[in-house]
C-alpha cells in the first residue's frame, strides 16, 4: 500500500480483569484513519470481555452501522495501554487505530514501516485540564444524534474511519475520566450506572422505550417504524395481544432489535380483550367472568395468586422465545407486577433467572416503595419519565422537552405509546381520555419532531438501550 499510515503488525489483545489470557494478532492493519481499534468479536468474546456500550459509525456510502465496544488492554510496538475496542463483525478488517496508537505513545516510521516510540506525552497541565474530572466529551456513541464516527481511509466492505482531531486530549482526558472511574480491573456494582456502562460520570444517558407492542397493527406500525428510523431505543412486548406474532416476525428479521416483554396480566379497553398464554384452567384467579383479564390493577392484585402469575409470567417469556424474541428487560403493562411486594417478587424471581433486567426508577413513587426488595447490584435506571393525564395535548411538545433539558448525569428511561390516530386504534380506546388513539398520535408526533431531536443533541444526551444494561446482570 502506498498510504504511509497503513501497514500491517502484530498486536495483543488482553481482558482487563484476567491478566493471564492474551490473544495475538498477526497482520494486524496499522491505519492511521482508524480512530479505533477493531478486533474480531468472537476473540474479545473468547477472552471473556464485555462489550460496554454500541457505537454508531457512519461508512464512505453515508450508510450508518453499529458496533458494540469495550475496554481491552492492547499491546503493540513493545509498549500496552488500556484502550476501547471496536467488537468486529465478520467482514470487518481488523485494525489499529489511531486512539491507541496515541495511548501507546507510538508512531509510524513511514520509511522502514514500522512502530517507533512517540517521544514525550503531552500533559495534563500542558493541555489545560483539571486531572481525572475534566468532563470530556471523547468517543460518544451517537446512534441518533448527527456527526457519528465517520470513516476514510483503508477499508474492507466499505468500513472506512477518520480521525478526530483532538483525539490526544480526548485520550488523555476521556481515559482518565471513564476507565480508570470505572477502574482498571471492571466495574463495580455501587458505581452509578452510566459508569457502569462505561460512560464519564458526569454523562447523560436516555433510554427511549416504546411500550404496548403488539396490542394493535396501528401500535406495531407506528413503533415498528420508529424502530427502524432510530427514533426509540428499545420497545416492550404484549405477548398475550393479538397482533404478537407481527411483532415476532419482525424479531426474526431483526435480532439486533431491542425488543423486551411488557408482562401482560390486564387488559383494560372496554371493548378490546385478552387472555392468559396459559390454559385458562390451569390460572383461573388471573381471568375475571368474562374469561379475560382484569381491566384494572387493582382487581388483578386483589385475585391474583402468586403462583398462578408466576405460571404465566413463564409462559409469556417462554411463549417469546419459542417464536424467536429473545428479549433484552422485563417491565408490566399497568404496573401490574409492582402493585404488591409479593407480585414484585415475582418479577425480580423470574427476571434472575433469565438474567434480565427489569424497569425500575428512583424518582416514582411505585418504583420507589420498592427500592428495599432489590438488590443493591441490580442495575437499572435512575429515573423515569412518561407524560400522565395531567399534560394538556397543547403542553405535550413542551413537557418532553423539558424532561430533556432538565435530565440529570446518569441513566434515565422516558416511555412513550406510539401509535396513529386511525379507525383500528380509536375503536380499540373507545371511551378511553387517556392513552388513546390522539395520546399515542401526539407521542409520535413529538418524538419524531424537529425540535425534540434537537432537543436531545443541545443538552448532550447520550441514547441508549437496554441490551447494554442487560450485559450487567449477573
């Protein structure tokens, strides 16, 4: 190759925590125009290292891709640093960027191609930081948000990067700020979540889910689509409703799709009713006279047995699965699951066995009365947002976006129900004034607007979903 910022080495690649294991890389490309390093998934994964986050990267052809990331320690040119990593798929080059090459102190020798010390490193003092709680804004994953990581120069299937020009404070800040926060050998369950995840402390991460699929073609439509626009982040499922298989479909064809189970134990339209998964004989207390479920929470807890829910609860998860949705969290339509520590503990049973995490929040009061019954290394948001019936439909742009303006550092989750204003969803909410048909129109509207987008990328918010948070639980 004639670029002098591309050639080929050897690197080593090794777990943070497990100092023993390391893998080499033989004719690994030195790129210079790679802001990451890029290592074959099933190699970090062989090494037991998790990714941390997905980054959004855009190709030469404006097409946008994710990969996930996380930390590795990398040697190469006879010198390591702890670096992130890029989690390559099949296809993918595997590279050595130009983030690690400055975290190694190493640079090209462009006449005998090779690596060669750097010299001296800049200095915290020289470049005007404060130490390890300078809040810098380094590698972000934008899956939404305007000027993803770009690619350039060297490339296989089009995956082309470019390098940022302030990658060295980036490096020297970011570094200190986000791995050596999270400390060198993991993270640790009393860090606050976004640190957790890998993100700076002073970071603001957004789950955007979508609740009720399946509930309506109109439901799945609306959500579906914003699915496939980036407009939410992750979405919950009614397995029991009649539109699930729509919905499973779609899992089929996307595995990578955040699809969670909305645990449904009632059904609330007047008109519009479902059912258990399970023979009705074998969970009578979940099913009223008419052989439905209970329209209210409050009916559901006060009939409900506990071992029948938990029956169900297992159906629903198991019924998803078998028509390929393996699903990322658990949460309960109605907040069915949260009306009773009993009912609770039937959610927190059920989601530790699949190793799933389940929505909870700090700042609601049916979340907090809870609080005592979890774990304290159980990983979930610290806040949640979701307009109720006090927001006039005139208020609803300004009530979401004020939710952005005023979130604060860590990991918050806003819900929203998107469906159209059409025939099939005003018949199924019929007498319903809220959380009907208008309700979901005006949610979509929102989320899909200029101004909430813009919203998100002023105040910094970082999206994310829940398939990160899922790689905590233990």
């Amino acid at each position: 190759m004639d670029d002098v910022g591309v050639f080929r080495t050897t690197i080593e690649v090794q777990n943070l925590d497990m100092r023993g294991s390391r893998r080499a890389l033989p004719e690994t490309l030195v790129d210079t125009g790679s802001e990451y390093t890029w290592v074959p998934r099933r190699v970090l994964e062989d090494l037991g290292i998790r990714a941390q986050r997905t980054q959004a990267f855009e190709v030469a052809d404006g097409r946008r891709i994710e990969r996930d990331i996380g930390y590795a320690l990398v040697r190469a040119g006879g010198m390591e640093a702890p670096d992130l990593v890029v989690f390559a798929d099949p296809g993918d080059m595997t590279l050595l960027g130009a983030h690690s090459l400055e975290g190694l102190n190493l640079k090209i020798d462009p006449v005998r191609k090779e690596l060669v010390p750097a010299g001296p490193v800049i200095t915290a003092a020289a470049l005007g930081l404060n130490g390890p709680t300078h809040s810098a804004r380094w590698p972000t994953p934008t899956s939404l948000a305007p000027g993803s990581a770009t690619f350039g120069a060297a490339s296989q299937s089009n995956i082309d990067h470019i390098r940022s020009p302030t990658m060295q404070s980036r490096y020297i800040a970011g570094l200190c700020a986000a791995v050596f926060s999270a400390g060198m050998t993991g993270t640790r369950a009393d860090q606050p979540l976004n640190v957790r995840l890998g993100y700076p402390a002073d970071s603001k991460l957004l789950i955007i889910n979508a609740d009720d699929l399946a509930m309506s073609h109109s439901e799945n439509d609306a959500s579906l689509t914003a699915f496939d626009n980036k407009l939410i982040t992750s979405a919950t499922v009614m397995v029991p409703c009649p539109w699930f298989g729509e919905v499973a479909v779609y899992a089929k064809a996307h595995p990578d799709a955040d699809l969670g189970l909305h645990l449904t134990l009632t059904a609330e339209w007047q008109t519009f009713r479902w059912g258990p998964v399970t023979p009705r004989t074998l969970v009578p207390s979940l099913v009223g006279p008419d052989g439905f479920f209970y329209s209210t929470t409050e009916e559901f807890a006060r009939h409900a047995k506990v071992d029948e829910v938990e029956t169900e609860v297992r159906a629903q998860i198991e019924r998803a699965r078998s028509m390929g949705l393996e699903p990322t969290h658990l949460d309960a339509h109605m907040h069915a699951l949260y009306a009773t520590p009993a009912l609770f503990a039937v959610l927190r049973k059920v989601a530790r066995e699949y190793r799933l995490p389940i929505r909870m929040a700090r700042n609601e009061q049916v979340f907090r009365d809870l609080l005592p019954y979890v774990d304290a290394a159980v990983p979930f948001p610290d806040a949640i947002f979701s307009p109720q019936g006090d927001v006039q439909p005139a208020a609803w742009k300004d009530y979401y976006i004020d939710v952005v303006k005023h979130l604060q550092p860590g990991v918050s989750e806003l819900f929203v129900h998107l469906a159209h204003d059409d025939a099939e969803m005003r018949a199924v909410t019929v007498n319903f004034p809220v959380w009907d048909a208008a309700w979901r129109q005006r949610d979509l509207d929102v989320i899909s607007s200029p101004e909430f987008r813009q919203a998100l990328v002023d105040n910094h918010v970082i999206l994310i979903g829940w398939r990160p948070v899922q790689r905590l639980v233990r």
